[in-house]
C-alpha cells in the first residue's frame, strides 16, 4: 500500500467533479419489502429464502420409487405479492395493467419509491432526468398469448407493448415524466450494475442531471424451484460463498433502483448524499476462456483495476468488497485469483479487505442482483458496519484465501477505514463474459444548513383520501421515532422532494414531536386540489399596535415595513409619523402620541410587508381588495399608486375630519396608474382588470369606506378558481402572526395554489431527508398460465439460462436383452459420448480427439450433456471430470472405468 499522502486523501482534496454522488434508492428483496427491512435483515444475519421439502432426484441418478435416494432441496428467493400493484397511481385501467409484465409494475413503483428517498420531485425537476435499467427474461408474454381468448381485444402488439424488455425504462419514463435518456440494458447477472456505470458516463458528460438506475428479476408466479446436477443452483437450497461445502446459488426474485447525481451538484443542492461513487468499468471476457458461459480472471482483473484506476484511488485503501459471490465450484475461485491479481498491483498486504455476498442472504437476484450488491453497500458504508456473509465456515480448497488480501466477514463487524475514508468495491458479473465492478466511498459532511423559523408548514400529498391518511400515519410513527429530526428539513423534503398530488394536508408545528401529534390528531378530512390562484383581502386592522404586529425574522416582510416608514419621510412637512412609529412599537398603547397618523400608517405598514410576504411567497394575486387603510394597501399592491403617494394619502386622510374629501384633493395631483392585477373597490366590489386605470373620484370614496359586504367578498372569490386569503389580523407575539400565515398558506395549497417553496424558505440551505415513501394501494394484476399437469416428483428441472438452446431430451435406452462383453463397450461408450456431443454442440459430427470446450461447449451445456449421460448409464460424473477428460475418447474411456468400478464385487 502506497504511503496515506498519496492515496488517503479526504473527499476535498480529491474533488468532487468527476464522482458520481448516490442521493436515493429503493428496493424490495426476499424477506425485505424496504430498504429499512434489508439493512435489518442483513446485519441480523438473516437467511430469507423460501425452501421447499427435499425431493428425490431423478431415478437414473439412485433415487428409488420410494424416494429415498438423493435429494434437493427446491429454494427460492420470493417478493411478497409481486403481481399486487397500485394501478390508480400511474393512471393505468385494470385491463391495461394486468397486461404489462409484472416484474416491469415493481420496477416502476420502485423508481418512485427511489426518486421520494431521494427528495426528488420529477414533475419539478429542473434538469433531465435519465432511466437506465433492465429485466429478467419471464413467461408472462407466453400466458398472456396462451389465454387469448379470455383477452378479448388484446393484440400480440399489445402483448409484446406490456411485456417486452426493450420497453422498461421507456414506460417509466413516460409514467414519470422523465426527459431524459431511457436506456435498457441486458447484460445478464450484470444488468444492474451495467446500468449504473452507463448512467454514471451519461452524468458527467451531461446527457442528463440526475439518473434513475437499476434492474428488476421477478416472476409472478414463482418459477419452479427445480435442480440441475452440475449446474448453477445448489443442491441443498443453500447460497455458501466461498465456502468448502458451497455448490451452488439460489434464485431470487428482487428489484433495486438507485439514483444518481453529479457530486457537486448534489452537495450544492442540499441532498443527501449516502455515498460516493468514485468510479466504474465494464469489461468482457472475449474469447480467451473456455465456453461462453465460463469465467476468466483476466476479463475480470480487468474490470476491476480499470475501476479503481477510473477512482483513483490505491486499491489498498479498499476495506471492503462486495463479490459477485455464486458461491459455485468454479466461480469463487475465479473471482477471487481476479481480484487479488488487481489489488496485487498496489501491494502485498494480506487479510485487510473484507468480502462478503448478499446471495447468502437473498439468494441470485438476476437482472437486479448488481444492485443488491450496490444497496448492501452503500448501506454498509452509512453506517459504517459490515454486515455477515452467511454460511462460510471454511474456505474452497481452490481459493487461497490466506496468501490474498482478503477475509471473509463472518459477523457483524464496526468498518475500520485504511485511509482517510472507507472505501469499498462491487462486483457483478454476466454469464457470457460481462465484467462490472464499481468503486465507492462514504459520502462527505454535508453542508451546514441555513437558519430556520421556529415555526414549519409540512405538506402531504396523495392520489386518494385513503392514501392521504395512510401517508400522514406513517410520517407520523417516524417522526415519532426520529425526534430530533431538523423540522425545516423535513418540510423541505416535504416541499419540494414529493410530488403534488390531488388530495392534500397540512400541519404547522413548531418541533418534531408536536407535527407527529398533529398529524396522528388529523380527523381525516381532505380537500381535492384544483388549479387555483391566490386574491388577497386586506381588511386595514385597527387594533393596538404591538410585538405581534412585527415578523423581524421574516427577511420580506421587514424590508417593506421599513420601506413604508422611509416613505413617510416629508423634509418639507412637520415631523416624520415614520421615525414615530418606530419609536413607539412595542410599548404600551399608551405612550403613542395622538396624532393619529402615526397608527394609520403603522396598520398601512404592517399590511403592505404581509401582502408583500404574501407575494414572495406566491407570485402575483390574481385580485386583490380591501377595507380602511388596507384599500390603500390593496391599490398600491395592485400598482395603482405609488408607495410614496400610498403613504402621503394615508396620514393626510387620518389627519382630517372629512377623509372623502382630503383624498378627492389629494388625488388631483396623483397620476393613478393602470392595475397590474385585478382591483375591487368599494362595498359593491367595483371591478378593474389589469390594465385599467380606476376612476380617481370612485378611488377616493372607497378607500374613505370601511366596508366589509358579502357582494365584494363574493367579487374576490371569483367563479371559484380564487382562493382568498384573508391577511391574519395583530396577534399578541410574531410566532401566532407567522402560525396564522403558514396555516392560510397551508390552506391555500392544500387546496391548489401554487406555492414557492424556494422563497418560503427564502433562499436558506436546506437539507433533504429520507422520509416515508408513498403507500402503495395495491390489487392483484395477473392472468394466471394454463394449467399443467403436476410434474411428478423429482422431474423438476431449472429453465436454461438465456441464450443457452435446451437440449432436446434423449429417450432412456431399454435394457438390452444381448448384453455386450467388456471389449466392446468402450466403443459403444465413445459412440454415445460422440453422438451426444455433437447433438449438444449444434454439429453435425465431433472428432474424437477434439476437446468438448475447445468446439464451443461451456459448463452450462456440459451439465446437461452430463444429465443426459446419467439417465443413460449407471456412472456419477461431475463437470469437473470433463474438464479433465474433454476429448470424447477420454471422456468415454473415465465413463468405461467408473461403470467397471461399479461392477467390481465388494472386497472380503
């Protein structure tokens, strides 16, 4: 390891311009519907795959009728309900629904689930947002073809719509309005993690801002959890990495979404980074291996070394691997000579880097098992602990687990960095030679945050009623549990992290604990949000001026009472009513002079910086009026008088006997000019449209009145597109006047005016926080397949992996009523040997002498040559004995001695 000055640099001193920040992700796995529940899961060390009881194998292989020979132990890794899906939510019809694949229904719930752990809101995301991802290969499309006629209406192009792989990321880009690139991406095992780097390039060379990517195997219904001898499944339904006794792997069914973010950008934005991803490669085997299915170390050292190069960072300052980990004979030692090849090239330390395999826990999730291994990571690296890989209890003979770096972590275990920061590797690999690996660290400090009010609006949202309560229970219980939670935070995230959905409510409270109570206390009423704009009533309050008449932390609101006060400011006139109020705000009413221009113009004040409040925070009212002193106000925020004409009229009408006609004159000299919003006057709510210009004679009788009448109120309102919002009238301390318009502010969202959130905060830093995710109103969706016999037991058999032709069955040869002598049997073998090698390998005939790998056969497809020969003759062979022997005149001749062997009578 090079010395800590070159490699343990801190997130600063490296930069942040070309790493990759990981700002949210969702996934659901077996035993694990969230996130939450997979951490617990995988630092409890838990094993969450269903298994089934034993079934013998097949009777060629020594099983008897009674079943007492050997067996396997059919496992699977399941998702509770996959094919339930909330079709309401993404605007899908129930018949539209049941016809999309339901692994591609939780792919696209769990890129919503991703997008709201992240506080990201794509309906108001500013930037291109990308999807990158894909899927296994299912028999959905098939069921759907095969009931038809049950299907009325259904094409094959809405068949090939719904199900096919290519339309993945597309139908979530669609369903989400995402802008983006939508990419789909097959490369096996290696799907998700393929897809990730793929989103990382398109990120830093700016096809797009933020990058939703991950990959999802589900079958709905469970595929059978059959067996293969010598294939990829364990026998005994266990995953062991690494492990002596380990055979094999268990499929699952899973689905990961992260999403991504340039470094820079996303600590700029306040989010919240949970790691850092440094760097990334993709490599291929080629052709330099011994089949297509088989591994090589060099493709992937490769992919390994290119990763941490791509990082850079000194592969000795990496305490922690998350493997591919199959846990297969041939596999494990693969992968762990490739990674100590590519760790060897910064030095020699040995036993310092932890690995582990989240397969143990959940078994091969497939298309999405990258990023499993990538969540399990990135919460590891949160939390700084390394979870157990499970089932190891001495290693594979054929990895020399002592002379590498590497250990694996058997319990959970506190991660000590070596270096600056921790840092980690994933791997994932395809079958057919793709090699991802990934390199990451844990995030940075966040930055500080900016001052907040004591006070905070928390929105909720939902598409129904029921979903809008289940949504304030459930952010309730965790604010309950997570007390200490900054409360302007979590309305941020709130705010701006959700999307604006019909049903909304609100809170305002001022700490954690007093919003969960809040929210538990809610009666449950909701309205359905319309498109709404905001009219302003201003009713010229008159009571005794006082602290609760200010807002000092409100920035807005300060800025336009001193700008009235200024305004006031006459060197021609005699004394300056500005200067007296504020000499005299906060004392007793009292001491304030009598001149009573001195409180007109504190209540003009007060109004005109709530209004301007007001604004800041929604834009321009679509109408505003008036009654008293708040008609003025009503005028000047409408842009009818000027602030300095505003304020002259004000204290000379409350300075006079008769106000009608002080303001008549007054106005003669006052240019009044056109409305920039909508303007009512008087008790009958005289109406002028922007761009009209109020009569000055109408102007000076309505701002004289007091009137407060129906007929103008029902002006105000309009057709019911306006929602009025009355300004809150003095309150004894400035924490009830701001409580007063957070709740009408609250109100007028819930009921569809558009709010800048932005500026509600006024521009402080704010931080975005994992909350509560949407609740799901989930219904089952699934045509069922036809009906099939019961396989009898011990006939199940795993579906071959994709691209792998299945070889058609051979027919069990009767016994032979002329048994042939021992000199002839090695030709019979070698015949048969031949025959079923060609038929495997796609030829029309092998020469004896060529070795079965070097025609293009691999371990897959010897597995099941090897089935066929089992079922033929009464021989145990295992892969690794063709390995050994691959020319079918070998072969057949280790076939002749084994079946002797068989035969030889048992020794006295």
């Amino acid at each position: 390891m090079r010395d800590d000055q070159e490699h343990g640099q801190d997130h600063d001193a490296a930069g942040t311009g070309e790493h990759i920040a990981v700002i949210g992700m969702a996934g659901r796995f077996p035993g694990a519907e969230d996130i939450d529940a997979f951490w617990r899961n995988l630092t409890e060390g838990r094993d969450t795959l269903t298994r089934e009881p034993p079934r013998p194998l097949r009777p060629s292989t020594g099983a008897t009728d009674d079943g007492t020979g050997p067996c396997f132990v059919p496992a699977r890794g399941l998702l509770e309900r996959p094919e339930w899906f909330d079709a309401g939510y993404f605007g899908y019809t129930a018949e539209e629904a049941r016809l999309i694949d339901p692994q591609q229904r939780v792919f696209l719930e769990c890129a919503v689930a991703a997008l709201e752990h992240a506080g990201q809101d794509p309906d108001r995301h500013p930037g291109a947002i990308g999807v990158y991802g894909g899927c296994t290969e299912t028999a959905y499309a098939e069921t759907l073809r095969a009931q038809r006629e049950k299907l009325p209406d259904v094409t094959e192009e809405d068949i090939l719509l719904g199900t096919a792989p290519d339309f993945l990321t597309v139908r979530t880009a669609e369903r989400l309005g995402l802008r983006g690139p939508a990419v789909t991406v097959q490369a096996a095992c290696a799907t998700a993690l393929a897809a990730v780097h793929l989103a990382t390039q398109d990120l830093l060379s700016g096809e797009c801002d933020l990058a939703l990517a991950g990959g999802v195997a589900v079958h709905a219904p469970p595929k059978d959890a059959g067996y293969t001898e010598d294939g990829i499944l364990a026998r005994d339904g266990v995953c062991r990495p690494f492990d002596a006794a380990g055979d094999g792997t268990v499929a699952a069914n899973g689905v990961g979404v992260l999403v991504l973010k340039r470094l820079a950008d996303a600590l700029a934005d306040g989010d919240r980074v949970h790691a850092v991803l440094r760097g990334s490669a993709v490599s291929n085997d080629g052709s330099a291996r011994v089949g297509f299915t088989a591994p090589s170390v060099a493709g992937q050292a490769a992919a390994v070394r290119t990763a941490q190069l791509v990082a850079g960072v000194d592969a000795g300052t990496i305490t922690y691997v998350e493997t591919h980990g199959t846990a297969t004979p041939l596999g494990d030692p693969i992968e762990i000579t490739a990674l100590t090849e590519a760790f060897r090239e910064d030095g020699d330390d040995r036993g310092y880097c932890a690995i582990g395999s989240v397969k143990s826990n959940i078994g091969h999730t497939d298309a999405a098992a990258g990023a499993a291994g990538l969540i399990k990571t990135v919460l590891a690296l949160e939390h700084a602990a390394i979870p157990p890989s499970l089932h190891f209890t001495r290693p594979n003979p054929q990895i020399d687990l002592a002379a590498s770096p590497f250990r694996v972590a058997t319990a959970l275990e506190p991660w000590q960095p070596r270096g600056a920061v921790r840092r980690a590797g994933v791997s994932a690999f395809g079958i057919g030679g793709i090699n991802t690996h990934a390199v990451l660290e844990e995030p940075p400090a966040p930055p500080a945050t900016g001052p907040a009010r004591p006070l905070q609006l928390l929105a909720l949202s939902a598409q129904t009623p029921t979903a809008l309560e289940t949504t304030a229970r459930n952010l309730a219980a965790h604010l309950r549990t997570h007390p200490r939670l900054p409360l302007a935070d979590v309305a941020w995230t709130l705010q701006t992290g959700r999307r604006e959905l019909p049903y909304r409510a609100y809170v305002v409270a001022d700490s954690a604990e007093a919003a969960s109570a809040a929210l538990a206390a809610r009666d449950g009423e909701s309205e359905r949000a319309v498109a709404r704009t905001a009219a302003l009533f201003l009713p010229g309050a008159s009571a005794s001026p006082g602290p609760g008449w200010l807002l000092p932390a409100e920035r807005v609101f300060t800025t336009a009472f001193d700008a009235c006060l200024d305004a006031a400011r006459d060197p021609d006139a005699t004394g300056d009513p500005g200067a007296a109020v504020r000499a005299v705000l906060g004392t007793p009413r009292d001491s304030w002079p009598d001149d009573p221009a001195v409180r007109e113009l504190a209540v003009f004040a007060r109004e005109y910086a709530l209004q301007a409040l007001w604004r800041h925070w929604t834009g321009e009212p679509s109408a505003v009026y008036g009654t008293g002193t708040g008609a003025l106000v009503a005028a000047t925020a409408a842009g009818v008088v000027t602030l300095r004409d505003a304020v002259r009229l004000v204290t000379a009408a409350a300075r006079c006997a008769d106000p009608a006609r002080t303001l008549t004159e007054l106005l003669r000299g006052i240019a009044l000019r056109p409305a920039r919003t909508t303007l009512l006057l008087g008790g009958d709510g005289t109406r002028y449209d922007a761009g009209t210009t109020p009569d000055s004679s109408r102007c000076a009788t309505a701002w004289a009145e007091q009137a407060d009448t129906e007929a103008a109120r029902t002006a105000l309102a309009g057709d019911g597109d306006r929602a009025v919002f009355t300004l809150p009238a003095p309150t004894a301390t400035p924490d009830a006047a701001l409580d007063a318009l957070l709740t009408g502010l609250g109100r007028l969202w819930a009921q569809g005016l558009r709010v800048d959130w932005s500026a509600v905060h006024d521009g402080a830093r704010r931080a975005r926080l994992p909350l509560p995710g949407y609740p799901f109103e989930r219904l089952p969706y699934l045509v069922e397949p036809v009906a099939r016999p019961a396989p009898r037991a011990g006939a199940a058999r795993s579906a071959a992996p994709r691209g792998v032709p299945e070889a058609p069955a051979e027919p069990r040869t009767a016994p032979d009523p002329n048994p042939r002598t021992d000199s002839d049997r090695t030709g019979d073998t070698l015949e048969l040997v031949l025959r079923l090698f060609a038929q495997a390998l796609g030829l029309p005939s092998v020469d004896p002498d060529d070795s079965f790998f070097s025609l293009g056969g691999d371990s897959l497809i010897a597995a099941r040559v090897l089935a066929q020969v089992r079922e033929l003759l009464p021989v145990d062979v295992k892969v690794k004995d063709l390995f050994s022997a691959s020319a079918a005149t070998d072969f057949a001749e280790l076939l002749d001695e084994r079946r002797a062997a068989r035969q030889q009578p048992p020794k006295e």
